[in-house]
C-alpha cells in the first residue's frame, strides 16, 4: 500500500477512537441480525510492473451476524487494477488497465472477543474492531497492454512468448481484512476496511513474465482500502449479562437473548442485587442474605415483631431481646430428651437416650443417606431404608447370586467343588470385590436320600468348600459365614429327579 494510503488509514481510524467517545452505545455494544451496505475504495496492483495507480472501486455487500462478535460477510465489488513500467533500458513503457469484477465470501471476528474488559470506552473502541478472512472470484478484462520492446543485443522481442500475455481471465483468490466500525446511531455505522488479497493467478496485469524479463517470482496481489456506510437489519439490541447484573464479564452472545434499549431500562429498573425478589428501587433493606424470607420493602421477616429478624431469632415466635437472641429473659434451656441440645434449638426433640446428635439436635448421619447412625447397619456406606441404611443389591449382583443355585456342583456324594463351577464362582468373587459393604451367609442343601444326619454334614462341608474358596480368591473370611441344612428346606418335589437335583444346592444370600 501507498504511504498515502497508510496515513489517511491511521488518521480514519484515529479519528473513530475519539468520535467513539461521543457515540451512545451503553449499555454495551449494538447488534443486530443482519447488515447491508455500500461503499467507494481505491485499489492497487502488486503485480510484474513496478507502479501502480490508485483506482476507484465501488462495492456492496450483506452480513448475518452469527452473534455480537462473528459475521459472514458476502461482497460484490466493481473496479479496476492499473499499473505501469516507466520507459528504461528494455522497454518502451509498458501499461496496463484491468477493469475486474469480484464477490467474495469472509468470515470476520471482533477483535473484543479476546478482550473482557469493564464497560468502557476502550471496550467500545475493540468490539469496533475486526479481522478476517475467506475466498474470492474474480473476473479480469484487460487493456492497454504495450506490447513494444527497445530492440537490443541483450533482449530481443522474440526472447518474450507472446503466449504468457492474457487479457480476458477468470481466477480465485485469497482476502485477509481488518477494519474499523464506527457506530454514528443505533443501527447506521461507519466503517473502514483494509483487504490484501492473493490471486491464484500472475494475470491481473496480463502479463505473467519469463525471465529474463520476470522481476518476481510469485502470483499477482491486489489491495482495496474502502469505506462505507452500513445499516442493521432485524431485532436491535445489546449484550445481555446474566445472573449478577454488577458483572461486567458474563455477556450473552446470543440473538434471542439480545434486549432492546426498552427492556434495557425495564431490567435496569428490576435490579435485584441481593436477589430477595425485591428489586432495588424498592428495596428498603439491601444487602439481604440470600435465602432469608422478606417482606414487601426486601425486609428480613420478624414474626413476632421484637425487632430481631427471625433467620437470627432464637425464638421466632416470642418477643425477646437481642441479649438473649431474640429471646425472653426468663427463657429457661430446658432439654426435654436429655440429648445435650435445648429444646428451643433442638430440631429432632425426643430423641432417643444415648443417641449421639449434631448442634441442632438430630442424631448423626455419617454416609448422609437419611437413615441415623444407631439405625443405619452400614453407618459409613450410603445405603437405602429397606435396607437399614445399607446399600441395595444391585441387579448384576443378584444375577450372579442366581445362578449360583445350578452353577455350583460337586462330586458325588463329597464335598469337592467340580471344575466346571469355577467360572460361577469367580463371578462371585468380582461381586464381592467390587462391593466392600457386602457380607455373605452360605447355605448348603441335600436332597432326601440318604440318612438325615450324614446329609447335614456333608452339607456343611459343602458350605465350608464354597467359603474357602471365596477367600483363597481373595475375599476377607470375616465377611463369610458358612452353615448346613442337609435335606430340610427343599425348594422342589423329592419324590422326582429333576426336583432331587434342584434340592442339591448351595445358596448364597447377601447380608450387611
């Protein structure tokens, strides 16, 4: 770019920091859907000639803003490239008059989405700023192309092909903008934009030179300073922030969530700093704690009228004095169920003897699962009520514990575990593993044949054979509980061998 173009830039942009300051964009940035417009540039050719003249541009173009700080931009531009050599020792003065019409697609960004800063003029100053990039296409018609050479030893006219001159192409190209937005009202803004753009072509200036006339090696490139006026299209509005209206950080960049200047002065006017549900116009108490129930002025509730707030009285309901807590002088600290806590703080009052409670009064709940410690029979393993406080066995747990009933056999007639059991049995030992609160009762069983006595004990060998390997795999002893029962119990018909064969069994039976 010129030297001249690189000031005025400066000077524009200068400029639009300190207009800003006298531009209304409280209380934040404005935006909206969509934008439209139009304006002039001035373009230069960087291109095989070594001048290039300054030539005016006109473009349009339309955006839909993604949110406060991206846009899609498509623009359409009219103009012309011109550049020249100046008569030296190899040519008469070579010259060239591109006229190109271009559209390109880009993507731009704020340049305030890296910088949080309060509301501020220099905020307003970033979110004006802008950087991007895309793709373009490109049509060129060119003319005026000198075609005349010096004749000399060292450089003919036959050594340049005539075939590297095209004065008609079509060709795509690279745009990288950054600019400026300068907000005049609401929804009509200024705006000034630098573009450097590559082409992938070495034709905008018709000529793509051979040594040894070639003074560079790398395609053609063209720049556009333009400036505009643009207008916002749909639902204008303002970055709205959330929960806590002080911060200055936490900004929504959402279009349904955009509020117009309108809603703008309505939240202001319901700003509820101490979140009570009063708003602060109103509000005769800020600075309520939260959670704290209040009246219609945002006033702490004092129910019986004593002048202490009832989320600090002792004694809500009886007219005290702050010496007491907000309650009477003669107030005694009774403690009906002798727990250590008095009644008029005990909020679990008939407590059991012996229970150990907490400062309000209620027994301790270690795991915290709602069933009291001197209740609960796993206190330190959150558990569930029917359970007294111990975990529920879960359903692959019980699957498990199921086929444990067929999967686990033995030699006939002794209490050798076959092989074919193993798998059951491991299964078994993962549940136990992976469930530390789960204690175990194994239970053997016969079938009816035999004398009753004899079937007993091979029963509880069988038990005890199913326990040993529990914990040759692992599993504390003291988590095991073995016993034998012989023929009683019987699940099935006796008197059938299918029945008999159920009845030979080893249950296992989860407890805590």
């Amino acid at each position: 770019m010129k030297i001249k173009h690189l000031l005025l830039l400066s000077f524009l942009v200068g400029i639009s920091f300190i207009s800003t300051a006298q531009v209304r964009t409280d209380p934040f940035y404005p935006y909206a859907p969509w934008t439209v417009g139009g304006g002039l540039g001035f373009s230069e050719i960087y291109g095989n000639l070594n001048h290039s003249n300054s030539e005016p541009v006109i473009h349009l173009h339309a955006a839909r803003n993604i949110n406060m700080w991206i846009n899609l931009d498509l623009e359409l531009r009219h103009g012309a490239l011109s550049d020249y050599e100046v008569k030296n020792t190899w040519t008469n003065g070579l010259s060239v008059y591109n006229q190109i019409n271009t559209a390109s697609f880009k993507g731009h960004i704020s340049l305030g989405e890296f910088f949080r800063y309060p509301r501020s003029f220099f905020m307003k100053n970033l979110f004006g700023l802008y950087a991007g990039t895309g793709i373009g296409y490109m049509t060129n018609n060119v003319s005026n192309i000198t075609l005349k050479f010096k004749h000399q030893d060292k450089y003919k006219i036959t050594d340049f092909n005539p075939k590297n001159i095209n004065p008609s192409t079509t060709n795509f190209y690279l745009p990288f903008d950054i600019g400026f937005n300068l907000h005049l009202t609401r929804r009509f803004f200024f705006n000034v934009n630098y573009e450097f753009s590559y082409a992938f072509s070495d034709y905008l200036d018709g000529y793509n030179f051979e040594k040894p006339m070639a003074t560079n090696n790398y395609n053609d490139m063209f720049s556009v300073l333009s400036f505009g006026a643009n207008f916002y299209i749909g639902k204008l509005g303002y970055g709205k922030r959330h929960i806590d209206y002080s911060s200055s950080t936490n900004v929504t960049t959402n279009w349904a969530l955009a509020i117009t200047p309108a809603e703008q002065k309505q939240l202001e006017e319901n700003v509820d700093m101490d979140g009570d549900g009063v708003p602060d116009r109103l509000d005769k108490c800020p600075g309520t704690p939260a959670g704290v129930k209040v009246d219609a002025n945002g006033c702490p509730l004092d129910t019986d009228g004593d002048g202490i707030p009832d989320y600090l009285d002792k004694c809500p309901d009886v007219k005290g004095i702050a010496a007491f807590n907000g309650c009477p002088e003669k107030t005694t600290d009774a403690d009906s169920d002798g727990d250590g806590v008095p009644d008029r703080l005990d909020k679990c009052p008939n407590t059991p003897n012996g229970v150990k409670v907490d400062e309000k009064g209620c027994p301790l709940d270690r795991d915290g699962d709602g069933v009291p410690d001197y209740k609960d029979k796993c206190p330190d393993v959150k558990g569930i009520p029917e359970n007294d406080g111990c975990p529920a066995v879960t359903e692959d747990a019980k699957k498990v514990l199921e086929q444990a009933l067929k999967g686990i056999t033995f030699e006939t007639g002794k209490d050798i575990i076959q092989k074919s059991s193993y798998p059951t049995l491991d299964n078994v030992v993962k549940v136990m593993k992976d469930n530390p609160a789960y204690k175990l009762q194994i239970n053997g069983y016969t079938d009816n044949r035999g004398k009753p006595e004899v079937n007993k004990t091979l029963s509880e060998k069988r038990a005890t054979a199913v326990m040993n390997y529990l914990i040759s795999h692992g599993i504390d002893a003291g988590r095991l509980k073995s016993a034998g029962f012989g023929q009683e119990n019987p699940i099935k018909d006796n008197s059938t061998e299918a029945g008999r064969k159920e009845n030979r069994r080893v249950e296992l039976l989860v407890n805590f």
